[in-house]
C-alpha cells in the first residue's frame, strides 16, 4: 500500500516512519523545503529516540521519501493523511487554516480514489470541513470522483513515539464508509498482531476522543499538584499519598506526579481549544477551566519557594536549572515551565545558569543570552546558591552530592520533580524542598 502524509512535524514523520519500518510506501511531503532537503540528507528536525535509525533504515530501502511537491506524491496513494500543523488561535481554539488548505489541495490535486485523514488533533467537525474542503476544489474542477474522509488521532508521546507507534494501546479510527474501514484496517493490520485493539467508531467520536484522552490525562496532573499542595500545608507526604492511591487498578499509578506543572505542544493546547470548543456549543467545561488555573499556577510554585526562602530578596544570586525541555528525552521547548521559572528568576535579578543533556540548542531560541549555558550540571552549579530541578532526565537523578555541596555557596536543593530523597539530602546538610511539602 502507498501513503502519502502531509506535514513532517512529530506525528507526520513518526507516522512516516513507523508506517514504512512495517512495509508501507510512504512519501513525506511537506512545504518547508529547508526541513525536505535535511530530511533528505538524514537530518531530523526533531530528537526522538530510535527515529533517526528508522528514518534513516527505510530511507535505504526505498521505502520512505521526502518531497516538496505533493502532486508528485498523490499517484497510486491509497491513504493521504493530515498531520499540518494547529497552532492556537487567540481563543485558545486550534487554528485550521493549514489543515483546511492542504484539504484544499488535495481536492486539487487527486485523480483517483482516496481515503483523506486527519492525523493532527482537531476539534470535533473538522473532518466534515475537510470533507467541504475537497468537495469545493473537486466541484472547481467540474470532477466528480469518490474519496473518504476519516478521522485518526496519534496518542503517541514526545520522547517514546517510536515505541508507543509501532507497540499502540489501541488504535482509534473514525470512518463514514466500508471502503474506508477496510482500507485503514489493512493499513494497520501488521500493528494489530500482538492484541493491539483497532477500534473504529464515528468520526466526531474519534475527533473528541483525543482531546478527551489528553483532558483527562491533564486532569490527573492538576489534581495531583493540588493535592499535593495541600499535603503541604497538612504535614502529609504527597509521595506516600501518591503510592497510596495509585495501587487502586481503578485509579492506577500512572500521571499521579506532581511538578511544575505540565507543559509540552499537546496538554496546554489541547487543554485550551477543548474549553474553547465547549464554549462554541454554550457548554462551560469547568473541570478544565480549573486543570489549566491550576496549571498556571503551579509553573510559579518553586520560583515562590525560592522567593520564600531567599525572603524576597534573589537580586545578583546565582541559581543553577537542571533541565529545560518540558520532559526528558526529548528537545522541545514548547510551553516548558522551565521558562516560566527562568523568566521569574531573571525578573527579580537573579543570575541563571542552566543545563540540559539535550535541549540546549533549542532552548537558545527561548533563552538567548539572558542566561548561561554551562557544560555540565557541575559547572552549573558552581558558587550557585541554590540548584533547582525542573526536568527528571536521569543523568540528575544520582548527583555526586559531596562534589555538588563543595562547588555551591551553599547546599540547597529545590526539587520540581520530587524525585530525590529529602531524608538523605538532609542527612547529607542539604536544605530540601520538594512539592508538596511544608515549605
Ligand atoms: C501527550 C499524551 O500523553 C499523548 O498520549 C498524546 O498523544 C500527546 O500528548 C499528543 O497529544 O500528541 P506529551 O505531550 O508528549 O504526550 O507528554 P506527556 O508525557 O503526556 O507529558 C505531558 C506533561 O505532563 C509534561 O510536562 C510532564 O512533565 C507532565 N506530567 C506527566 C506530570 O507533571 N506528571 C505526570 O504524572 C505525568
């Protein structure tokens, strides 16, 4: 089967990819030619661990392309997905602009029958605009010719999207049409063999499933930091609390984290555009409304921790950031609470130093020269008065503490992860703050 995806952002070339390592032919196209003519030399926009050998591997073997000019592509594709990107508007609603003209133009450009997806998350009733989109340029052309629209979200995280592609949960589609039912099920078949649930439904079922999925996951988050935050303030451990519920299979123990709260291109935007499309319905979901205050709030938290301890006064104080990007193993930026807190810290006139095993490069974009980019978490935290942890990649996870107390003025540890023992740091003459504890 050939396929052609539209958009080489995360999901379109995740897709790409792991659509070819299973025997597919697969061309990638997409506007940017910059990103096309590194995509073509083995360069990837994006760091994502096992994508490169992929990318790299079926390239080889002819069965993943990169190209600029979708017309070249479309001939003898069965499946054209979506995966543009949508930015948020001003309202916090997911801009359609690049989905809707790349809908436009394959209505333009198609001569046989198709199955359109959209892969990128869009609000419920897209694909139906989708739909309009390709009949309008189909009607241009005075053609009539059969295709179907289909509606298939990527539940696939940053940092583990080879595995969860090829290795899903389950598999949503929203399809209209028998022809497109089967066309995407044998699509998929060889991700199916190991009990991989396909589950096909009505397409504004799968259009609202994702967004409910990542509400709900942001849900559990914002919980949590509340939760926490209250654990605080009554004298109980927030991590024995953690453990305590989430051995309940009803609960369970995953996302039951606190932190710094979430960040990243899906939750927060997801988040957002689902609020903004109960608003278009005259529906308040006010669950989320409170999700994302919470969220808001608990992106200040440690930089209030610090101000607290400090007692308001951080001007020409060095502080060391372990971690950037808004989770480990990956390098995006995008709304990572990091910022925020830099932000803050600068504000008040403190010094920032700041160290990432692999998001340096794309944080500069972010940063620029406001902060200093040291080598190494040590160098980092050099005659800082404080370090603070912000993203739980495992190189900080067992720190030399001796080597780090000897390079600090003074040994004090403010943890956005909870992801060091307080009771040895202190034993150790560290002053520890986690979230949710009193301090
Ligand atoms: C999320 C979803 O998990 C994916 O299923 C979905 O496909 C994706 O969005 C998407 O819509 O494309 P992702 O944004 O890559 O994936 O990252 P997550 O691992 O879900 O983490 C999101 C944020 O929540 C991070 O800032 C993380 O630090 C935070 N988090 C996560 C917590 O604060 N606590 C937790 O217990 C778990």
């Amino acid at each position: 089967m050939k396929v052609v995806i539209v958009g080489t952002g995360y999901v379109g070339l995740v897709t790409g990819a792991c659509l070819a390592e299973v025997g597919t032919e697969v061309v990638c196209a997409d506007v940017d030619a910059a990103k096309i003519a590194r995509l073509q030399n083995g360069i990837l926009p994006i760091y994502e661990p096992g994508l490169q050998e992929i990318v790299m591997r079926n390239q080889q073997g002819a069965r993943l392309s990169f190209t600029t000019d979708l017309a070249a592509a479309l001939p003898k594709a069965e499946v054209v997905f979506i995966a543009v990107g949508t930015p948020p508007g001003e309202d916090g609603s997911a801009d359609l602009k690049y989905v809707l003209q790349v809908a436009s133009q394959i209505g333009q450009l198609m001569d046989h029958y198709l199955v359109v997806v959209t892969k990128s998350t869009v609000p419920v009733g897209t694909a139906a605009r989708v739909n309009r989109a390709i009949k309008e340029s189909l009607v241009a052309r005075r053609l009539i010719l059969d295709y179907d629209v289909a509606s298939n979200p990527e539940f696939l995280k940053e940092g583990a999207a080879v595995n969860d592609f090829l290795k899903p949960d389950r598999i949503v589609v929203g399809v209209n049409t028998m022809r497109a039912r089967q066309t995407l099920e044998q699509l998929y078949r060889p991700f199916l063999l190991n009990g991989h649930p396909i589950l096909f439904m009505d397409i504004a079922s799968a259009e609202m499933t994702k967004y409910a999925a990542n509400a709900m996951l942001a849900t559990r988050i914002s919980y949590m930091n509340d939760i926490a935050n209250l654990c605080g303030l009554a004298g109980a451990d927030i991590n024995q609390v953690r453990k305590g519920i989430g051995s309940d299979p009803r609960i369970g123990k995953h996302f039951l984290y606190p932190g710094i709260g979430y960040g990243g291109s899906c939750f927060p935007k997801d988040v957002k555009a689902l609020i903004q499309t109960g608003r278009e319905y005259g529906y308040q979901l006010r669950i989320l409304d409170a999700v994302e205050a919470v969220n808001e709030d608990q992106k200040r938290l440690l930089f209030q921790k610090v101000l607290r301890h400090f007692d308001g006064d951080i001007r020409d104080k060095k502080f060391a950031v372990w971690g950037l990007s808004f989770k480990p193993n990956t390098d995006d930026m995008r709304e990572a609470p990091s910022l925020v807190l830099i932000n803050s810290l600068l504000s008040a006139g403190a010094i920032v130093s700041v160290y990432d095993p692999v998001a340096m490069e794309e944080a500069l974009n972010y940063l620029g020269s406001n902060v200093t980019f040291a080598d190494n978490m040590y160098s980092a935290a050099e005659d800082a008065a404080a370090v603070l942890l912000v993203t739980e990649w495992n190189t900080f996870r067992m720190p030399d503490w001796a080597r780090l107390q000897g390079l600090m003025q003074s040994p004090l540890l403010f943890d956005g992860r909870n992801i060091y023992d307080d009771v040895q740091l202190v034993k150790q003459g560290f002053t520890y703050y986690g979230i949710g504890n009193a301090a």
